[in-house]
C-alpha cells in the first residue's frame, strides 16, 4: 500500500469549559488516509467528528498524539502554510465561507494568501470555477448565489490553490436536496481525478459514495471499513443513532422476505439490477 | 388596528450600498482609482468654490456628468430628497447665527441680534448649492462605480502608505467583509422580525416621538443579530486561516488595473476645472 497522506496517530482532545470544566472530545484515535481515498466520517451529534476534521490543517492541534499530512506534523507553525495548502477545507455553512463581493475575487483569495504571481492567478481562476461549473457567475456578487452554488465557490476558492486533499465538515447539511446532489457531483468528479477526500457528514446517502467509512462515537471509532460492509451492522447503527441509507434498509426487509434477493445493497440503482436479475431468473418481464 | 404594509419586513429591497448601474457608459470604464482621485478633487473644488458663478457652472458640470455616464439624472435627485429638510436647517441657521462670519454687502435687515447681509445670502444658497454638487458627484461615483472597484481602488491608492506601516491590505479586507455581510444580515435581520412578529412583537409601531419606546421596540432584534455576528464572525476566521491567510504577511495581487491615456486626460481635465474654478475671478 502506498505512503498514507494523512496519518492519525493516537491523538486526544479536549475543550476547557470556564476554565476549570473539561469535555473530552477525542481519546486516543489513531487512522491512515491514503492518496485517492474518499473516506467519509460519521457520527451523530457530539461524536466529535467535526473536531476530528478540524485537525487535518491544523485549524486544532491535538493535545497527545500527532497527526502528519504527507509527513509534515500538524503540531509545527512554520510548516502551516505548507499542510493548509496541501489540505483545503470546506465548511458547513455557505454564508460564512465567502470573504469577497465578487465570486472571482474570493476565489483569488486563496491565491493572494499564499503568493501565487498575478500572472498565473487568471489560470487557476479559470480552472477552479470551470471545475465546479461556476464560471458563469465569477463576476457575481455572493448574495445572489443560491446555496449549493456558494458551497461551489466556496470548493473553488480552495481548487484554485490545488491541494491534494479536500476536507468537507458537513458541506452540504445546509443545502437543499439540488444543491447536494451538485456538491456531490462536484465530489465524485475530482475524486476520480485523484483527489483525496475526508467528507464528514451525517447524510447516510453520501456515505454510500465514498469507498471507506469511519464511524465515530464518544470520541472514538467504533466502525471502521467499506460503505457496504458498515450497512450490514444494522443494529449497532441503530444504537448508535445511525440511519442506514433508504436502498440498504429496503435491500434488508425484502431480503427477510425472500432469502435470494441480496441484503447488502446500497445504491438505489443496485435495488433495480436485484429486481431485474431475480425477475429475470424467474421468467417475469419487468421493464 | 394598524395596517402593515406588506414590504415592512423586506429589509434587503431598501439596500442601497452598492446600487451600481451598468450602463457601459465611457465613465463607467474609467480605472476606479482615477475615478477616485478626480472624485476627491472635484469635491475639494466645490467645497472651496464661494462664487455664485463657479457653484453654478460646477453644478451643470455634476448635470452633465450624468449625461456622460448615461445614468438618468432622477437617480441624483433621489439622492437630494432625504438632504432636503437639513439643506434647509442649515440654510435657516447660517441666515441667522452666521452675521458675524459674514458681515460683509449690503445689509438687507438688522433687527435685535438678526443681521441678513449681502454676504450671509450668499452664505446659505452657495452652501445649498454646494450640497447638491456634492451628492449629485458622490452618486456619479456610486453608480458607475461597483463596490469591488471602489474598495480595491481605494486599496491600490493607500498602497504607498505600507511604507509608514500602515495596514493597507487589512484596511481594505474590512471594509469589503463589512459589504459583503451587509445582505446576509439583513436577510438574517429580515428573519428575525418576522419570527419576533409571529410571537407578537411589534415593530415601529409607536408613534415616532416615542423615541425610548422605539428603541426598546428593536432590543429583541439587536442582541440575537449581535449574536449571529460574533458566530459567523468565527466561522469566517477559521476558513479564512484553512486557506492560509495570515495577517501582516506579504500577498499578491489579483486585480490589478492598468490607466488608459483616457483616465490621464479626464484627471488632467479635472484639475483644469478645479483651478479654473478656484483661480478665476467670477464677478459674482
């Protein structure tokens, strides 16, 4: 296996409350990411996921343990720049991400940070806006963008700087179903490009996308694997407050009906394939 | 029961920052920061300007400047309707208080401590005039102007003051967050209204002298707003950081603008007008 690009190792955290209080958040959570992975992170309120996220470009700094992005520790402020160059990080809400008034300029404002020559700026601009299929807008103001179309900007701000990893904190929970199918697209896209992505999210649909989920609890893993053999933990997800996606639930209960229909689907397309496989075999015509 | 208008919660309608109007117009596609400079010193002109001849020429010149821009000049009279009633303050206080200032003409009226001098005349329709000048520029400038260019104008303008550790880049990164955020909280004060409004508050209800009572009317409003402003203002910070911002460090620059012979002639052209208006002695 190749060199991970994100190494977690053992780290905890914790948040000081007035002083005196404190909550732990992380205890002893240790994880690789490989180049090309898309890895999504799981967990119900509170699990401490969003914190776990928070470390990758050092935005947190974890009281024990360590975490390296391609082998630069997060701990080190003169390697910062460096890791939130290499690591680019979209947030949860769309409003709060965009510091320009114009779509163009907030892209630029990545670039501006970390020097890049006005002569290469129009490039990358270009690139970025033509990657989410916002190049349209790049002479808009912010506020007439709907909200899926700011998370895109917000993706674009952070392509420009081409980083290696793109890290979602609950991107698309603000977003309409329209506007996280776009960001979704937009997702699967560059990860078919090469690009690794965390996404950390509570959208059981998004889980199935991505080819590794780590599932979260009391600061700690509980699950950790591929989409479709987490899904087969029913009833763990289930005590841990955990949906199971609308295709993998239905794949289950038919299955309980008719022990030949499979139990670990998890794509609405495979539920039709099943259908039209076991209908076949049985010399019904469906279509 | 009072009746409520419809739009009374519509608070993004009546935004008028950054009313901009593409018009394509020669004006429009000035570069900002020359835009800025000869705005800067067409106001300085007026403002000194104390000729009845000079106010009038430079009042046309302002007329004309919308023409030029093809920006109907309704728009500039809007923008003199709410400076009417202290156009018309002021005009009464300097008729009255400012004799000593100018005691000089003809004196039209002299009664107990009134004095109406040729000169205090003079006095308050030169002011009056120069108001309108003044707006009628300013609005020019706003309309054919977006917000972007004029902050990222006034940025590359104040760039020589780096040299005396002035924070240029940081200065103008306030002021264009401080426009940016201007929509989203009034659509997140918009918010707040209406839901305080469900609940039974009531909004600019009270009669208008009712100042206190007014005012306490909004506290429901204002204290949840600066709430939401402190959380969006972390939220900023930390995606500001993610992509590397660090305060103080050296930057490029994306827009950068580059001044056409055009821009040198209209800056020429300003100045001219400013010393002729200054410098010539216009009878009156």
């Amino acid at each position: 296996m190749s060199q991970p690009f994100i190494q977690v190792e053992g780290i905890s955290f914790e948040y000081t409350i007035n002083n005196h209080k404190t909550v732990p958040v992380l205890e002893n959570v240790s994880f690789d990411v490989h180049p090309g992975e898309y890895v999504t992170i799981i967990g119900h309120n509170g699990s401490g996921k969003s914190t776990l996220s928070k470390h990758f470009n050092g935005i947190l700094k974890p009281l024990s343990g360590n975490i390296y992005v391609d082998g630069l520790n997060t701990r080190e402020a003169n390697l910062q720049r460096e890791i939130r160059q290499k690591v680019g990080m979209v947030f949860q809400h769309p409003d709060n991400q965009i510091v320009a008034t114009i779509v163009e300029d907030d892209v630029a404002f990545g670039l501006e940070n970390i020097g890049v020559p006005s002569s290469e700026m129009k490039a990358r601009i270009d690139f970025a806006l033509d990657a989410v299929g916002m190049s349209e807008f790049r002479k808009r103001p912010p506020h007439h963008l709907s909200g899926g179309q700011k998370q895109r900007v917000a993706i674009a701000g952070i392509l420009a700087m081409k980083p290696d990893c793109l890290v979602l904190d609950e991107a698309t929970s603000m977003l309409d179903t329209y506007g996280r199918r776009d960001i979704l697209d937009v997702v699967r896209r560059l990860n078919n490009d090469g690009m690794t992505i965390v996404s950390v999210t509570h959208h059981m649909s998004e889980v199935a996308e991505a080819s590794r989920v780590i599932v979260i609890e009391k600061g700690q893993i509980v699950l950790d694997g591929a989409p479709r053999e987490i899904f087969q933990q029913y009833e763990l997800l289930h005590q841990l407050q955990l949906d199971v996606p609308l295709a993998s639930q239905l794949a289950r209960l038919v299955h309980e009906y008719d022990n030949e229909f499979q139990a670990d689907l998890i794509h609405n397309e495979e539920i039709i394939q099943e259908v039209m496989r076991l209908s076949a075999k049985r010399g019904v015509y469906v279509g | 029961m009072r009746e409520i208008a419809s739009f009374e919660f519509e608070l993004t309608r009546n935004i008028t920052i950054g009313q901009y109007l593409p018009t394509g117009s020669l004006i429009h596609r000035m570069d900002p920061r020359i835009k800025l400079l000869a705005f800067t010193i067409l106001v300085i002109a007026m403002a000194i300007c104390d000729t009845y001849v000079g106010n009038i020429i430079a009042l046309a010149f302002a007329c004309y400047l919308f023409y030029m821009s093809r920006i109907p000049i309704s728009y500039g009279l809007s923008g003199v309707k709410p400076a009417v009633p202290f156009i018309l303050i002021l005009a009464v206080l300097q008729l009255l208080f400012y004799s000593e200032i100018a005691s000089g003409g003809t004196v039209f009226v002299d009664y107990g401590f009134i004095l109406i001098t040729s000169d205090s005349v003079r006095l308050v329709i030169v002011s009056a005039l120069r108001f309108i000048e003044i707006i009628f520029l300013s609005s020019v400038l706003t309309l054919s102007t977006s917000t972007t260019q004029i902050t990222h104008g006034i940025e590359s303008l104040l760039r020589p003051l780096k040299h005396v550790k002035f924070p240029v880049h940081e200065f103008a990164l306030i002021i264009t967050i401080a426009i940016r955020f201007v929509p989203t909280f009034a659509m997140e004060m918009e918010k707040m209204m209406k839901a305080q409004a469900s609940r039974g508050a009531e909004f600019g209800t009270g009669a208008w002298w009712r100042i206190i009572q007014r005012t306490k009317d909004v506290f429901p409003i204002i204290i949840p707003l600066f709430n939401v402003a402190m959380a969006r203002a972390e939220d900023l910070v930390l995606a500001m950081e993610s992509r590397c911002y660090t305060p103080g460090s050296e930057r490029s620059i994306y827009t950068k603008y580059k001044a056409q012979n055009m821009d040198y002639m209209a800056l020429l052209f300003c100045v001219l007008f400013t010393v002729l208006l200054l410098a010539f002695p216009f009878p009156y």
